[in-house]
C-alpha cells in the first residue's frame, strides 16, 4: 500500500484552508471529451447537462462525457490510474461493464503539490462519477495509505457504479511517502484528510443534485485502511452528512492507545530476534503475538517485515513526533535496536505530552452517530484486529451506539487481498465481505431489517478460490 521512501528534505508546509468562496477560484471550463453516447435514463439522457456541473469551492475541475466509467474504460479513456490501486485488490476480482456518464476530475484550494495527476502538481484532487442510470445514492471515499484518488477505483467504484450510484473519492489532501511535510504542526496532514472528506461530501452532494435535479436520497461513506478510518471520524463528527457507512479495517488513532505506534515498534525489534532462529526466536515470537500479531499469521510477518511495518512506523510517527530524531526526517530505515533515534525502540508512552496532543487532534472516540458496519481480517498483519477493530468495536459500545454497529470479523483475511494471490488456499480475500457488509447496510436503512449479528465469519473450508471471491455471507 505505500511505495519506498523516497529522499527527504523539505520542512512542514501550511495546508490551505478547505473551504473558499466559489467566486474566489475562477473554475475552468468544463469540456465534453470526444465520446460516442450511449444510451442512458439519467435525466435528459447520456451527459447531459454537462457544461453546467460545477463543483462547489474547487479550484480547477475537468468534466468529461464516458462511454464508460468504470475501469473497464477508464483506463483506456486516462481517466484512472493503474499505480493508484495496485496491489489493492486480487488478480481475478471481475471487472463489471456498462455504466456510461459523466466524470468530474478536479482539485481544491491547497498549498501542497504531492499528488503530480494530469500534470497539475497539487493536492487535495478528487473525481465525482455521475452515471447516467442513477439508483439515487451516492458514494463517498477516501483513498487508502497515501495514495491518489484512484486508489479505490477497483475495490469499490466499479461495483458501486455498476449498482448505479454516483461516486466521489479524495486524495485526502496530500499523497505519497513525505505526506506529513504537510501542514504546520504535527497532526496537521492527517486531520485535513477528515476535512477534505467532509469537504468532498459538500460538494458531491451539491453536484449529484445539480445532475440529477434532485439530491440523494442516501449518501454512505466507505474506505479501506485510512479511508475507513476517514468513516469512522465522519459518522463520528459529521453524521449529519450521511446516512450510514463501512469500514474496511480502518486505522484506528488513540491518544492513550494503541495506534500504530504501539503495535509496530515491538514488531521492529522482535521479528528480527525471531527470522534468525536460535534459541531467543521462540520467545520473540511469543513476544510478537502479545504486541498483537496474531498466532497463525507468521507466514505473513516477512513480507509484512519487508514492505509495510519499518516504513510505517517511520512516516506515522514523524508525522506526530517529529522531534524523537532531532534533526533527521522520518528515521533511519531499518536501524538496529540500540541505535539513536532508532523506530524500533521508539516508546509512545513515554514521549511528551505534544506528542499525545497532536494524537488526540485525530483520535476516535466511538460516539458514532449513524450506522456503521466494519469488517475486518483476523491475519490483518499491518493493523492486527485486536489492537484496532475489537477495540473499536468496545469503544463505540462503551459510548452507548452498539444500536448502529455492526462488526464482522473475517477469519483468515489480510490487510491487503493482493495477499491472497500470494498465499493461496492460505487467506480469503476481504472485497466480497465488503460488499455483502454494503448491501446489508443498504437493507438496514431501506427497511429497517435488521443486520445479522457481529461475529467472526469462518471461511468455508471447502470454498475454492472462486467462491471466496464472490461470496461472503456474514449470518443471518
């Protein structure tokens, strides 16, 4: 979910304010590419009303008419990027077709310049799709890690286009590696991915009623990763905007803990201990699995050791406590224990009371006010299920909300379903789980029909691949 870490120079930068009057901006033009129509019952048929789509407080938008919205024409058309979700989703997942309409490419007042998409070498970039055959919702998302705002375009925009919502997702403000050189002080980058969030619904709201002549009738945030903890901070602080959400094993930030920088520093200094073998390799495996790695999951711990956890921690924590290195930016890759400044030692606890402040700017706390649904793998290996979704979970029941919670906890999936293609008949993947947790979120707000009850959903011990990638059923 993140690349390498690239070379770091550059200080902390102001992020703009979210919000400008629309009058300040100058909006470009939009334009119409040069697409056959096809058929469509939107109002007024295929595009129409194109040339009078304004998004609210954008700086700059690009408004284009499609054959196709979903990926099976986008990235013919340029009007997605691959590398935004790479590795997100399993080789086989399908691939649906046939939703022609209109899509809004365009970016928000910012003073940041991570996201290089179509040339404009500026943050806080979204896309709003618009098909034509509109089922009268919409959807809204944030993009995982630190990626674009394609990044969701194959877990979840093919399917809920395909559906016939209409769709908004969020760069969240700033991208890449050296996201949290963005802002003035610690916790800034990350508390402008809630509002660029909230932002987006604003004026995705505001558009689909523009298109559509009529606003939503249903509006549901969703994420993976970071973009369900954008859902969880939304139903939290903004229920207003929407009518429910799902969570895809999203981040979970305390200022008491845990978070990320309780859980992966033990993993930095255990794991090591337990690759080399020897007599100390059993102790830190058991070491591991009380740091919350769960038993079951060390064939995942060398990938995980590889790709995620040392680059993780490093990134996470300069955005929060940039200081525990003086002078250095976001530590020294792969440091020996012992070392100075070294990620592996680092102890949250014990930093300053700043350090639990700027954590507490973009902490949970439970009290959500609409219906959310998350789902979750227990060999999560990057955010482990019990030191983030089951204390989510308590969270949101000692707040008195449990009446619009639902948890399901999928046995053997992973943080990330490329996995799956990795270690066959080892993991399930997680987009069908997704997907059911979606439409029995869609029932419960349509008619009221209860939600199975949360539990741990098994997986079927005789389901071949392709089942498990079509199905999830979590109870009745």
């Amino acid at each position: 979910m993140l690349s390498h870490l690239t070379t770091l120079a550059r200080p902390r930068r102001r992020a703009a304010s979210v919000l400008l009057p629309l009058a300040a901006l100058g909006l470009a033009v939009p334009t119409a590419a040069a697409t056959p129509p096809a058929a469509g019952s939107g109002p007024g048929g295929h595009c129409a009303g194109l040339q009078h789509l304004v998004v609210p407080a954008a700086a700059h938008q690009r408004a284009d008419c499609l054959a196709e919205l979903t990926t099976a024409g986008t990235v013919a058309s340029g009007h997605t990027d691959p590398a935004d979700w790479a590795g997100l989703t399993p080789k086989n997942l399908a691939v649906p077709r046939g939703v022609p309409g209109i899509q809004i490419d365009g970016y928000f007042p910012d003073t940041s310049a991570t996201n290089t998409h179509h040339g404009w070498h500026h943050d806080a970039q979204f896309v709003i799709r618009l098909p034509d055959r509109w089922n009268g919702g919409l959807v809204v998302t944030g993009a995982p890690g630190n990626r674009g705002q394609y990044a969701n375009d194959r877990a979840i925009a093919d399917w809920v286009l395909s559906r016939g919502y209409a769709y908004a997702a969020t760069d969240k403000g700033n991208t890449g590696v050296a996201f949290h050189r963005d802002g003035d002080r610690p916790g800034d980058a990350i508390a402008e991915w809630n509002s660029r969030l909230t932002q987006l619904t604003r004026a995705a709201r505001a558009v689909v009623a523009e298109r559509y002549h009529r606003p939503p009738a249903r509006t549901l945030a969703t994420g993976m990763s970071n973009g369900g903890y954008l859902v969880r901070w939304q139903l939290e602080n903004h229920p207003e905007l929407y009518d429910g959400g799902v969570d895809w094993e999203g981040a979970l930030w305390r200022a008491d803990g845990p978070n990320l920088l309780t859980f992966l520093p033990p993993a930095l200094r255990r794991y090591p201990v337990y690759a080399a073998g020897g007599p100390a390799a059993e102790r830190a495996g058991r070491a591991m699995h009380a740091a919350g790695y769960p038993a079951g999951s060390e064939f995942l711990w060398p990938y995980h050791h590889k790709v995620y956890w040392d680059l993780t921690q490093r990134i996470y924590r300069a955005e929060v406590d940039p200081g525990f290195d003086g002078t250095a930016e976001a530590g020294t890759p792969y440091c020996p224990t012992g070392s100075a400044a070294c990620d592996a030692d680092y102890d949250y606890a014990s930093r300053p009371a700043e350090v639990h402040r700027a954590v507490e700017r973009i902490a949970l706390t439970g009290r959500i006010g609409k219906p959310l649904i998350t789902v979750h793998g227990t060999l999560d290996v990057l955010l482990p299920i019990g030191r983030d979704s089951d204390v989510y979970a308590g969270m949101v029941h000692r707040a008195g909300r449990s009446g619009l919670h639902r948890y399901y906890r999928i046995a053997d999936g992973t943080h990330t379903d490329s996995l799956v293609d990795a270690f066959p008949g080892r993991l399930r993947p997680l987009v069908p789980c997704h997907r059911s947790a979606f439409t029995v979120l869609e029932r419960w707000l349509a008619h009221a029909q209860a939600p199975p009850a949360g539990r741990t959903v098994p997986r079927p011990p005789a389901a071949d691949a392709a089942t498990l990638l079509t199905t999830c059923p979590l109870g009745r």
